[in-house]
C-alpha cells in the first residue's frame, strides 16, 4: 500500500490513549504517524504500518 503524508489511518487496536486515528506526518523509509487523540508520534516501517492499518483514508478525502 502506498501511503501519502495527510492521510489517515485506521488502527486495527487502540492506543493507549483510546484513540485508534492516526496522521500520517512523513513518509520515506520508515513513516511517522501521530496519534489524532493524545499526540503521541510513533515511527514505524513500511510492513509494520500495513499490518496495523485497518482503513487508510488518503489527503484527498481528509481535506474535504
């Protein structure tokens, strides 16, 4: 799956916070993502993100 920065994602689980939304904040080798309820900013590879998503919604309906 090819992600973009402003996208969100979907978690499988819930953080600990209780949130399961996450903002795409860079993309390359690995992807930071942040957490839409606490803040909190986790790096995470490729795979490891694509195992975790449940729904990715990309910048275009994010934005809207």
């Amino acid at each position: 799956m090819i992600y973009s920065e402003g996208g969100k994602i979907i978690s499988k689980k819930n953080h600990a916070c209780g949130g399961n939304e996450w903002l795409i904040v860079r993309t390359g080798a690995d992807i930071k993502i942040k957490c839409s309820t606490c803040g909190r900013v986790v790096f995470l590879s490729v795979d490891q993100l694509t195992r975790l998503t449940k729904k990715y919604i990309p910048c275009e309906e994010v934005n809207v």
